[in-house]
C-alpha cells in the first residue's frame, strides 16, 4: 500500500517563531489532507490541498503531486498550534480510504 | 450546534464483552466514518456509510459492526472485545465525499476504550 511518511516527528518551537512540517507520500494521489489534533485530542481539518497552494491565516500548505510531497508553513507560532499535525492521502479509482502519516508532534513555549 | 457527538467518552471493557459506541450528527450530512488511532499513530479508517441503509469496510474492519438506519446515527459495535481493539475511536461526518467539493470532515471529541 501507499507509504505516508511525515517529518520531523517532533518539533519544539519557541512563540513567534516560523516552521516548516513535510508530507512524503510513495504513490500518486487523488487528495491530500493536513489536520490538526489539539492536546486534548480533537481533530480539526486544516487543508485539503491535493495540488498548489492554499493560505488561512497564519498557516499555509504546498503540495507539489509530481514530487509527491506536501509541506505546512506555521508562520509566527503560538502555543495554541502545539498538537499534533498528521497529513493523509486518498489514491484514486473512487477510493474513499484516507492513509495517515504519523504525524509530527509541535510543542510551542510561550 | 452539536455537531459530531460521541458516547461515551471513556470506557474499559472486559476480553469477550461486546458494547456500542454511539455516534450522532446534527448536520444533515449523508456520509459519515469511524477510525481508530493507536498510539503513536495516525488514523486508520474502520467503517463508512454513505447514506442510510448503506455502509462499507474500511482499512480494518475486522472485530467491528455498523448499521446506519437513520442519516443521524452511525453506532460502532463490538463482539467480542480483544485487547488488540484497545484504542481511541473518533465518528467523522462530512457533507460530501470525502476530499470532494473540499467539504471538511467534522469529528467527535472520541471515545477512549480500554479491554483488559
């Protein structure tokens, strides 16, 4: 099956500070979702972003499918973006099976 | 607005007990999913339906039932607990498919499960 492969797995972060999280993922890919999981484990939907580029914010994702890769740009971090951040992929032919990357743990000190 | 609501929220279970995991959404919306996350890891999709009346597998099925009789009501069942299902379950509903129309999905706050 598709490998989902996230780095860094851990990040710490002081408060303002910029970060840069990636997405690898071994076959082509009909999606791509970044999430958000809070310390006390909800789960929030950031992007879905399969190609280009999309911005909300202080957050930003690039996804280049050619090179199938992803990236999530925290810029001027605050301790409320600690959680951890997974990113998940969709092959086509109507799948409807996400496969999750580990994820990559943010901690950001005040 | 509720939103994604699951029940309950903690739960230990005895090898070989069965119990329901409930899940309601208040959003109208017609597809909805459950996953569990070990630790550790991500997501791994276990069921989904697309509407009532209609469900299928996901990644790992196995050990877990569903029915879905109302567009509102997705419960997750298991048999016969095993240690192996040890998780956190999250119900996910969306208003289209998933990844599609760039509709999120909405999550419940989950329901921590331990078999000993």
């Amino acid at each position: 099956g598709i490998q989902v492969e996230q780095s860094p797995p851990d990040l710490i972060l002081q408060e303002g500070a910029n970060s840069t999280l990636r997405c690898n993922f071994s076959d082509s890919v009909n999606n791509l979702q970044w999430f958000h999981q809070n310390p006390w484990g909800q789960l929030i939907n950031l992007f879905y972003i399969p190609s280009g580029t999309k911005q909300n914010g202080r957050l930003s994702a690039t996804t280049v499918a050619t090179e199938r890769y992803s990236l999530l740009y925290i810029s001027s971090s605050q301790t409320t973006d600690s959680g951890v951040y997974f990113c998940a992929v969709i092959l086509g032919g109507g799948s409807y099976i996400p496969t999750f990357g580990r994820g990559t743990s943010l901690i950001v000190h005040p | 607005n509720a939103g994604v609501t699951q029940t309950p929220k903690f739960r230990i279970l005895k090898i070989g007990q069965s119990m329901t995991l409930q899940c309601t959404q208040d959003m109208n919306h017609n597809y909805m999913y459950w996953y569990r996350q070990d630790p550790g890891m991500g997501l791994k999709l276990i069921y989904y339906s697309v509407g009532a009346g209609i469900t299928d597998k996901g990644e790992v099925p196995n050990g877990y039932n569903v029915s879905r009789s109302t567009t509102e009501d997705f419960p997750l069942r298991l048999e016969l607990a095993a240690p192996s299902q040890t998780s956190v379950y999250f119900c996910a509903s969306s208003y289209s498919r998933v990844g599609y129309l760039n509709q999120p999905q909405h999550f419940g706050d989950g329901t921590r499960l331990s078999i000993l």
